[in-house]
C-alpha cells in the first residue's frame, strides 16, 4: 500500500516536472464530444456513398432470403394452400399459429438482415481500419473510443434501418402480403428497442476480428449461425430444450420474436408484452455495457501486446 | 536552461512473437525496448536514429499510448503516458506510418476536416486551420480530390498536414520524407525547421544522417532497444573523431600510396577506385593542417595528378558506425532478416 502510494506520488512528481504547453487547438468538452459522433457518422455516409449502388443492392437480400423457403414451402406442399395450412398447423403447436408464412418469412429475413448488418459493418469496420492504417489514426487520437464506436454505430444503424424499410417494401409488394395488417408501429418500435443490444453483440464481434484479425471467416459462420438461432424462418421452440434456452437468451431472438408477435397479431414466445418489454429494456441496458468492457478488455490486451496497427 | 517537455525514465517494452519455422510454431519473448530513459527539452529537434527493427517505431507508439510499456514510465507535456492518455494524445501532433492513416474514399479536406474532429478542434477554428494548412504545405491543387487518386508524395504531405491538425505544442514524426521527392522532402525539412522556430518540440526519426544534421539539435542512436549514445550532433562526431582525414581524388601510380605510408604522421592510406580511372585515397594522420604540405610533397610528381584535395569531415554515420561497429544500411539488412520485428522497428 505504502509502496503503491509513493509510486503514485513518484508519477505525479514526474509529470509536474515536466513543461506544460497546452493542447494548441483542442478544446475537449461535451459539443467537441457531439461534434465526433457527428463527423465519424458523415464521414461512414460518404465513403459509402461513394460505393455506387451498395445499400439499394443490399435491399435486395433480404427478399431473396425470403424468396428460398417461401418457394420451397410452395414445392413440398404442392400448393400455397397447402402450404399455408401446413405453417398454420406446425407453429400452432409451437403455440404461433399463423398461416401468413409468406409474412413470417419476410419479417425474420429482413429482421436478420438488420442484425446482420449491424455486426457486419462493426466487425468489417475495425477490420478494414486496422488494415488501412486508419484504426491507429484513430487511437492516436485523444476522442474517446465510446464517441466513434457511437457514430460508427449510429451509421450502421441509419443504414440498415433503410435497408429493413426498403426490403419490406419490396418484398410486400412481390410476395403480395400487408404488413399493415399488424400492428407495425409497435413492430418497428420494438426493432428500435432491440438496437442497443445489437451495438453490444457487435462490440464483442468487433474486439474478436480485432484481436484474431481476421473477418471473413467468422462473418460466413455468423451468416448461418445467427439466423438459425434467431428462428428467421421459424419459431425457436421446435429446438430440442437445451438449444432453444439458448436460443432464446440471445437478443436478436427476443427482437425478432417481439416484432413478429405484434406484427402478426400472435402471441410472444416470452410471455405477456409487459415481460416482452421488461426482457428488451434489460437486454438494451446489459448487452451494451458488457460489450464495451469486453471491447476495452481485448484493447488493452492487445496494447499491452503488439498494438492496434499490426495487421 | 529550458526544462524538458518529453521524460522517459527506465522504459522497457517485451512483447510476444509468433514465429513458424517448417511447420512448427513458437512463441518468442522479443525484447524491443531495453531500460531506455531520455529527456527532450522543451523547443528542440529531437532526432532518434537508428536502423529498422532497433526500437525507433516501439518508442515512439509507448509514447504516443498506442502501446503499454511493460515497465517504466513516460511524462509528456506534463501528462503521464500510462494515466492521463486522453491528455498526452491532445498534446501530440504525430505522423507514425507514412501515407497509411488516411481514408482514401475522402478527400483530403475531409479527412483534416475528420482528423481535426477527432482531436477536438472547433469547426469554425478548424476550417481557418485546414485553409492555412492548404497554403502553408501548397495542398490547393489535390486537396478536394479523393485520397485514392494521390500520388505517393501527395498522400505524405497530406499525412503531414494530419499531425498539424490539431497545432500541439509537439510534433512527432516518424520517417516523414519516405517516399517523397527530393524538392518536397526538402520542403517539408524547411517547413519543420520553421515549426520549430515558431517553438514546436519536435521528435523526429530517421535513418537518413543528413536530415538528422541538418535538424537536430539533440540526436539520441538507438540499437538492439538500448540507447547507445545521446548528445549534440557536434559533441557526437567529437567524440569519435581521435585523428584527421583528408580526402584526395585523382590519378595515383601504386608508388605513391607507398610513398605516402611512409611519411612520418601519416597512420594509414585508404584507396577506393572510382570510374574512369581515378582513384580516391583517405589519409589518415594526427593533425591534417600540419600534414598537409608534406601529404602533397609525396603525391607530386611520378606521374600523380591530384584533381582535389579536402578535409573529410566526421559525420553521424561514422558516430554510428563507431558505436555499434556496422554500418547503418548493412545493419538494417542483417536485423531484418534475423528477426522480424513490427514495422520500423
């Protein structure tokens, strides 16, 4: 105690010795602070716009990956009736009957391409940063991390809400469903709500590419994983037990169980929606500051290492 | 008697690395710094030299909190490296990797105008700071182009600009004429002079002795992690240079070199052919003033024909080759191949 106490005495004797000549043009405070969150989110807006035609392209996905089961549906039941009384009979036993399968699938694509995309765009992010040299630009920077991860965030939250909103559009009018329907106010409400746990997944997926510098190969495992536990294109409780616990501790499945239940007027898999929404103002309020540990974590691990640059 | 604005006291940094040998992987303790402990007075050049892989790049990135030393401690503009980050990166303006660091979708106004952001710059100040900063570095003819279609020269001066950015009170710069052309290299030298004038604590690295002298005030040699020797370019070469060389170009017959060696004072006679038949000789000798008559008392006649004669001066080259017994470009091959080390050391 004694010895930590003189080191730290030691270290400010030191400092003080030292000749301040202040910070030249920095002015740190609250409106500089604002004034990154807001330049960082402009700036992923232009690079990205200067990519032709990438999020218009992207729209598109979700449609296709509506498109493959709706098809398949069609083809094992022979008809879309069929089809349709088949979907209504299975998730009637997992307690959400629904023959709107065409919806179903649409909502749980589109859905996963929101999730997709925010831990996509992070992960891709510190990736291409840290290959491009700019990731040590950043840290030499005196901006707190959490103010760029929140711009990089906000960006990739602008932008895969577009892309949801665009491939509903379309998917609506092409597989001919009305997603008003349902109530998609309390829908998009609770994609809203669900965001704040997707930053903290993505915070965690981002400090992994960080530290085994490498991105492609967990994002092709996240594309199959991800929507499999989500139950994208069906309801989780046809798992085995022990998987659908997990499956529904994960919060894209709790996001993607609440927007389908109000948008087809079933019932949630957790329960009455007043446990619906304590569930998602926990997991936005949990997710987030676990993330951001785990990412501070990895950061000085790698600092006490070889260094953000070494790629 | 300024006081010193960059302290580093007893800093040590081991990291883990990779090494895969047919096949088979193994983890190597590197030791890139060793017990390195400096000050750098408020208002100098600092010059750190040294070969790739000898600890340069490792210093500097302790210093600018990119990495965390494994012992040992680093004050900067009154700040602790280790507890008051946020404050020690407001107080750098630092070019680390070249032309890499920059977003080549943007153009270079809106990566100052992103950098300036990040480093906490009003926009209203910052927009009069990117407007001198196109006059001062002549940016204005590639400025409001995207970085992607810069020439490897531009991308530099832009990179340059970044680490002005902000106006700190010290500027850290590693390498910064790799891979410009002669004329904006000597620009950019210029330009860091006049920096300095105007009071900016300069940190700069090189390879390059000529920069270093014609820069520094103060030069720190740094090999193996460990600083060999540190002082004035002046006291450096000083303390090597025990005798006097004298330089001579022309058309020497073999006789005449052994005349020469025999000449009492004269400790040894170097000879290096050059093209066309002339040839180049270093006299070695105590005192060159006092040899100088009788140096060409015994080159004159059989033949000889002295094109020049001059005094060969000591330079940071000798002082490093001096210290660490290699030269400075041999050095930095055989280190490269022996270990690999991240980039510049």
């Amino acid at each position: 105690m004694t010895h930590r106490s003189s080191e730290n005495g030691r270290r400010v004797l030191a400092a003080a010795e030292t000749v301040g000549r202040g910070l030249g043009l920095g002015r740190p405070g609250l409106r500089a602070s604002a004034d990154v969150v807001w330049t960082v989110f402009v700036a992923r807006l232009k690079i990205i716009s200067r990519y032709k035609g990438a999020i218009l392209l992207e729209s598109f996905l979700p449609v296709f990956f509506a498109a493959l089961p709706i098809l398949l549906g069609t083809a094992v039941a022979g008809s879309e009736q069929n089809a349709a009384n088949n979907f209504f009979q299975n998730t009637s036993s997992a307690g959400q009957g629904t023959s709107q399968y065409r919806l179903y699938m649409l909502l749980g694509s589109s859905t996963f391409m929101v999730v997709s995309l925010m831990l996509w765009l992070i992960g891709y992010w510190v990736r291409r940063e840290q290959e491009t040299g700019t990731l040590e630009s950043i840290y030499l920077a005196p901006a707190k991390r959490l103010h760029i991860l929140a711009g990089v965030t906000s960006y990739s939250l602008v932008r895969s809400l577009s892309a949801f909103l665009v491939a509903m559009v379309i998917g609506s009018l092409l597989f001919g469903v009305n997603p008003f329907d349902g109530n998609l106010l309390a829908s998009i409400g609770y994609l809203v709500l669900g965001i704040p746990a997707l930053w903290g997944l993505s915070f965690i997926f981002g400090a992994l590419i960080m530290r085994v510098k490498e991105a492609n190969s967990v994002i092709q495992l996240i594309q199959w994983v991800v929507p499999f536990f989500m139950g994208v294109y069906f309801p989780v409780t046809m798992f085995p037990p022990l998987m659908r616990i997990v499956a529904m501790t994960f919060p894209p499945t709790l996001m993607n169980d609440a927007m389908r239940s109000s948008l087809l007027n079933i019932s949630s898999l957790y329960g009455p929606g007043y446990i619906v929404l304590g569930l998602m103002f926990m997991a936005a309020w949990i997710t987030p500051l676990l993330g951001y540990e785990f990412f501070g974590l990895m950061e000085r691990r790698i600092r006490r290492n070889e260094g953000v640059g070494q790629y | 008697m300024p006081g010193s604005i960059i302290r580093v006291e007893h800093l040590s940094k081991t990291y883990l690395s990779k090494e895969r040998k047919k096949g088979n992987r193994k983890k190597k303790l590197v030791q890139a710094l060793d017990d390195v402990s400096l000050a750098i007075n408020d208002g100098e050049t600092f010059g750190l030299l040294g070969p790739n892989g000898a600890g340069k790049t490792t210093l500097i990135k302790c210093l600018t909190t990119l990495l965390l030393p494994s012992s040992g401690g680093a004050w900067i503009n009154g700040y602790d490296v280790l507890r008051q980050e946020d404050m020690v990166r407001a107080s750098i303006g630092c070019m680390l990797m070249g032309d890499r660091g920059l977003y080549w979708k943007l153009t270079g106004r809106e990566n100052l105008d992103y950098f300036g952001a990040l480093y906490h710059v009003p926009r209203e100040v910052r927009v009069k700071r990117i407007e001198d900063l196109v006059t001062l570095l002549k940016l204005g003819d590639f400025i409001d182009r995207t970085v992607e279609t810069y020439s490897a020269g531009q991308r530099m001066i832009l990179a340059f600009a970044k680490a002005l950015i902000n106006d700190a009170p010290i500027l850290i710069l590693d390498e910064p004429t790799v891979t410009m052309d002669v004329p904006t290299a000597r620009e950019l030298r210029h330009i860091v002079k006049e920096l300095n004038r105007q009071g900016k604590t300069i940190l700069y690295t090189t390879h390059l002795m000529h920069e270093a002298e014609e820069l520094c005030n103060r030069v720190a040699i740094i090999d193996h992690g460990k600083i060999i020797d540190l002082g004035t370019t002046a006291a450096l070469k000083a303390s090597i240079s025990t005798e006097d060389v004298v330089e001579l170009e022309g058309i020497f017959p073999e006789a005449t070199v052994g005349r020469m060696r025999a000449v009492p004072g004269i400790r040894d006679v170097t000879v290096t052919p050059m093209d066309s038949g002339i040839t180049k000789l270093n006299v070695a000798c105590e005192n060159s003033r006092m040899m100088l008559p009788r140096i060409i008392d015994a080159v004159t006649g059989n033949g000889a024909t002295i094109q020049s004669i001059k005094p060969k001066e000591v330079t940071l080259e000798d002082v490093f080759i001096a210290k660490t017994g290699r030269t400075l470009s041999v050095d930095t091959q055989v280190l490269g191949e022996r270990e690999a080390r991240p980039r510049g050391g």
